[in-house]
C-alpha cells in the first residue's frame, strides 16, 4: 500500500545535546519540496506500479521520502548506493528527507520506485518549478539563452568486431537459460544451444590485433577475420530463432520473459550484422541514421559537434533554454543530430507559454541562426534578437551586429557554456547512468530540477 508520509518528528528535540540545524539553503530548499503540486505529480506516477498499489500490499515507502531522496541523490551527484549509506548516517539529511528515525529504503527499493516516474512528469515537474521560481522572484524571464550539449549513454567505444561479439555473446547467455526452460519438452539438439562466445572472442581479439598493424597482410587478416565473425554471429542468431519458436509453446512466466528478450535482441543483432558486412565486406558508406552503436542502448545517436579527429560523441543531443537567475526553464532530448537552428521556435513557443509574454532578449550561437528562427522571434515580439549569422556576412549585417546591444547579448550568451560545464560536472549531465529513452529523461530532468530548486533556494535564503 502506497503511503503519503512517516508521523512527522524531530530528531533534535531527542538529542537535546545537538544544537544542529539545516543550514539556510536546505531549510529554504526543505520549504520548497513541501509544495503539494510535486508531490501529487510523484505520487501520481508511483501509484501506477501495480494495479492495486494505493490499497493493498504491505505499507510502502512514503512519497515524500522518495520524492526527496531523488532530489538529495541527484543535487549531490551519489548513487543509489551512497545516498542510501550516507542518508542513513546524517542526522540532518534524515531530518530533510523526512526519514526520521525510520530505516532508509534499500538502493535496490529506490531504484525500482524511480523508475515509475514518467518523462512527461519529469516535464511537468520542471514547469511548476520554473513557476514557483517566479513567485519567489528567482528570475523575471526577461532573457533567453538557448545551446545543447551531448549526455553520453553509457556504452563502451563502439565498433563493428565489438557489437558483433557482445551479439553472440548475449544471444548465447540467453540460448543457456532457455535451455533449462527447455530440458524435458523440446526435442533441439544441443547445436542449437552452442556457446560461440568464445569462438567470437577470438576473431574479435584477430582484428584488434591486425588494427593496430599495417601493410595488405594485416587487412587480408582483419577481412577474413570480419568474415569468420560475421558466419559465427549468424549462426548464433539462427539458432536463436529455432529457440524462440520452441519458447512460444510454453505458458510459464520465464519462457515469455525469454522470448520477449530474444525477440527484442534479434532485430538488433541483424542490423549489427548488415552494417558491418554493407560497410566491410561490400566497401558502402552507411549513414550515421541507420547504424546501431549499441545492443544495450540501441536509442544512442551518432552525434559530430566536434568537427575534430576522434571527438565523435555517443549519446542524445540535450537541449536547454536558461533564464535571467541561472535557472533552465526547458530541455529536450532530441533524436539523431538534428541542426540547431530548429529549436529557436520551440524555445520561443515555450517561454511564451509559461510566461504569458516573449524575453526581452533571445540569445544563441552561429549554430542556431537561421532567417526563419531570427524573423520569427521578433514576430512573437522579442525586441533583442542575437543568433549570430555564420559565414560570410553583408556589409548591412555587419553593422547591425556591431551594434551594442547585440554585442552584450553576445556576452551574456556566453554564460550558458559555463552553465552546461557546472551540469556536466555537478548533476552528472556529462554520461547517463540509467537506461533507455525514458532513463535519458529522467536523468537529465532531474539533473535540472534539482538544479533550478538549489538556485532558487540559494537565492531566496540570501
């Protein structure tokens, strides 16, 4: 049974010895977490885990100390693990977090409940934070500076040898937990249950090795070695097939988990599997839109912000608008490497909505102009409109660039870089470490909601 929150106490009055206190941005923080539209927005989410979660079962951890153990995990960087731990051992973060002198969830028991919150939530819940910054009179909305950043997922350095090995060696752990699904109703021989892991090892170990050497020997080796990896992985995926359709007449829980696994990793592994025989074996050029760099995080987009040698990112394209007072009243995870003069009307649109009036100022990099974004803006009717144009300028747009105002807005756009460098390394906005689109989400809007509280707190308690 899902429950709203322990019987309130506190835990210096039981230590009268302890004079201590939450400091002034946690108590103005405290404050602000107690607003009922964030709670009702979790709990919302919460209560759809089980059919029945809001009235039957065994009392569950309350909302509210779930709703808050997400923001002090997020505001300090920890994981699941250490927010547990040192939650546990703090007097003041278990008077904060509303524990008291309860035990604090497992790590394992917060993970499963956070990922019941939404993407929509996590949108939503930005909006009302922006909203409350307002009231507080954090910022006025008066200016506007766009940019995006690349959150990595967390994969390893992809290649071709590498997603191939991790193919047959996934399709082969799953092939052995089938088969003790399998043992006494299937009549599959044990071919169709080889571990070729280590077979796959073997020829990914050959191609290393013959990388890092050069001369027509070494890529007569590295082909021929592509080719033997490529004959194992198809092999692993058939019998994968022959498995998944022996699976599809057993009724139990474990043999429809299995299927949906193997169902779900099969497409991949072919598309692995035509991508490095189209670019390898047949000498095509394939688009970055149509490769898969990742079986674990398939969603991972190939993104080239860095026109550099070997400054590829792996990730999603994270788009943020900032505020006048430091807070991020938006974000977006975008799908592949979208240009970004694109999201000047969205940015626009959304400030409009949330404020009932256009910035003052709207303020971009080279990147995000474009004729259509710059007239648009001053048509929703932003005085101030600085996207710099790239490339080679008219004498009529050079002055209008000199002028002072646009060179200011240039200045301040700045600031946004030192924004995104403090997320990166603060909220850990440089590598997600949950799973999924909808973990991308996550991470990210709670990485800037509790950014937005602790700014509106740090300035509020002043």
């Amino acid at each position: 049974m899902l429950r709203d929150r322990y019987d309130p106490m506190n835990l210096f009055d039981l230590v009268p010895a302890l004079s201590m206190e939450l400091d002034p941005v946690l108590t103005r923080l405290d404050q602000l977490l107690d607003d009922d539209t964030l709670f009702q927005a979790v709990k919302t989410d919460l209560a759809q885990r089980f059919p029945r979660t809001l009235l039957d079962g065994r009392p569950s951890t309350p909302v509210e100390v779930i709703l808050r153990l997400l923001v002090v995990k997020h505001l300090y960087h920890w994981s699941y693990e250490h927010t547990q731990q040192w939650v546990s051992d703090s007097l003041v973060l278990r008077q904060f977090c509303r524990v008291y002198a309860e035990r604090v969830p497992d790590d394992t028991t917060l993970l499963r409940w956070a990922n019941c919150i939404q993407p929509s939530t996590m949108h939503a819940l930005l909006d009302h934070v922006v909203d409350l910054a307002r009231q507080a009179k954090a910022t006025r909305g008066r200016k506007l500076r766009i940019d995006g950043t690349v959150v990595a997922t967390n994969i390893h350095h992809p290649t071709d040898s590498s997603l191939l090995g991790d193919g047959v060696r996934l399709l082969s752990r799953t092939l052995k937990r089938a088969r003790q699904v399998l043992r006494d109703v299937t009549t599959l021989g044990r071919d169709a249950f080889r571990d070729r892991t280590r077979s796959a090892k073997r020829y990914v170990k050959r191609i290393e090795d013959a990388i890092r050497q050069r001369g027509e020997q070494a890529a007569t080796i590295r082909q021929t070695a592509y080719r033997q990896l490529i004959r194992i992985t198809t092999q692993s995926v058939q019998q994968a097939q022959q498995v998944v359709a022996a699976l599809q007449d057993q009724a139990s829980s474990t043999a429809q988990q299995l299927t949906a696994a193997l169902e779900m990793l099969l497409p991949r592994v072919a598309q692995v599997i035509d991508q490095t025989r189209r670019r390898l074996l047949h000498d095509e050029q394939v688009g970055a839109s149509e490769k898969i760099v990742s079986l674990f995080e398939p969603h991972t987009a190939i993104i080239c912000k860095d026109k550099r040698p070997g400054h590829t990112a792996f990730g999603r394209l994270i788009w943020l608008d900032e505020l006048d007072g430091g807070l991020i009243s938006r974000y977006a995870v975008l799908s592949g490497n979208p240009k970004e003069a694109g999201q000047v009307v969205p940015s626009v649109d959304h400030h409009l909505a949330r404020f009932h009036k256009p910035p003052h100022l709207l303020a971009g990099d080279r990147g995000t102009h474009s004729a259509r974004g710059e007239r648009y803006a001053q048509e929703q009717g932003v005085k101030q409109v600085v996207l710099p144009k790239p490339g080679a300028k008219s004498a009529a747009r050079l002055a209008y660039e000199r002028q002072g105002w646009f060179r200011r807005g240039r200045h301040w756009r700045a600031g946004i870089e030192g924004r995104i460098s403090g997320q990166r390394s603060g909220q850990g906005l440089n590598r997600c470490r949950y799973h999924g689109e909808d973990g991308m989400e996550r991470w990210v809007g709670w990485g800037l909601i509790t950014h937005d509280l602790h700014t509106i707190a740090q300035a509020t308690a002043a």
